[in-house]
C-alpha cells in the first residue's frame, strides 16, 4: 500500500494556506466557464480570508488576498479580479535603496548624539544653565570613551575633545572635575551585572 506523505509532495507556494487551498485553485484553472471559474475564485478568496483572519488588520486586505491567489496559481489564473493581477517580474524587483545619514564624527566612540548636545550648548548664551549642560556632556563624554575604551583617561583629554568638537568655542574651566575613572568603570559594571540578571 503506498502512502501518500507530504514530504514526497509538491512543496506549497504559500504554505500558510495549506495543501487544501492549492487543490482548490488547480480545480478553478481545469473549469471552462469563465463564469463558474469567477465563481469558484470568489469563494477560495473567501476561504482564504477565514484562514488568515490576522491580515483584516492588512491595508487593502481584499487585494492581498487576490495577490496571493495568483501567486498560488503561479500566475496562470484566467479570471476577472477586481484588482490589477499580480504578474511575477513585480516579485522580482529590487526594493528602493534606504537613504542612510551619513554624519562624520570625529571621535565615533562619543556618538552622534554629543556632538549634538554640543552644537546645542555653543547656541547658548553664557549662564549656569549652559554650564550645567557642559558639565553634564563632558561627564558622558568621559563616561562614552571608558565604555569603549576601557583604559584611564584625564580630565584634560576629555575637554580638549569638547573643546575640537565645539570648534573651538568651548573651554573648560581646569577647575572642573569629572568623576574618577575607577568610579565609572564600577558603575558601568553595575549596569551590566543587573542587566544580566534581568535576562537571567
């Protein structure tokens, strides 16, 4: 007695829509009346849309359903669809190039994102609430350099960076400290030693 298994069948176009459904659509091809074919492809793409209940919430969900029907007729599907069927070379066609901003960073280890808090500060008139942000960018920056770095760096180092990165138009006070290198490195640690429990 021979068996018949689905790893010896033809394998599905859209699997999703089961063995079933491919039966159905090889019947419509085999029906002369166009007619009775419309009819019959009216009522798979209804047994379809049971199927998938999930697409509903698809935009166009209608003409997803009858761009999946050509494609499991391997587009050989003579009937009157009420969208413009679907033709193979559409699947073929390369996806339009994603347009990335390319920004140059000086120094990459401090990220985009200083760089913008600097161009921000420079805007700024002189005052306390202008020191502040220059406090706290110097403090990331140091923060951003050991996490990538992960070697002792000065205080001098980091605002000499802040101070190329702004153009020359921001000067640290020497009298400025940052907070230890061994301090960050620990609290860097902590950070990773609780996110790993997090996951764990």
């Amino acid at each position: 007695m021979a068996y018949d298994y689905n790893s010896a069948r033809k394998k599905l176009v859209l699997p999703e829509y089961g063995r079933n459904i491919q039966k159905m659509v090889n019947h419509i091809k085999t029906i002369e009346d166009r007619d009775e074919r419309n009819k019959a492809a009216r009522t798979v793409i209804g047994v379809m849309g049971n199927l998938n209940p999930h697409l509903r919430d698809v935009n166009d969900f209608k003409h997803k359903l009858w761009d999946h029907l050509a494609i499991i007729a391997d587009f050989d599907l003579d009937i009157d669809s009420p969208y413009e069927l679907l033709k193979p070379e559409s699947l073929q066609s390369k996806p339009n190039n994603v347009q990335y901003n390319q920004h140059s960073i000086r120094y990459k280890h401090y990220g985009r994102s200083i760089v913008l808090m600097i161009d921000k500060a420079v805007e700024m008139e002189e005052g306390e609430e202008k020191n502040d942000l220059i406090r706290m960018i110097a403090y990331h920056m140091k923060k951003s350099y050991l996490t990538w770095n992960r070697e002792a760096v000065s205080d001098e180092e980091i605002f000499t960076d802040l101070n190329t990165l702004s153009g020359g138009k921001i000067k640290v006070s020497e009298e400025l400290k940052l907070p230890e290198t061994k301090d960050i490195l620990a609290k860097n640690r902590k950070k990773k030693g609780g996110k790993k429990k997090q996951q764990s």
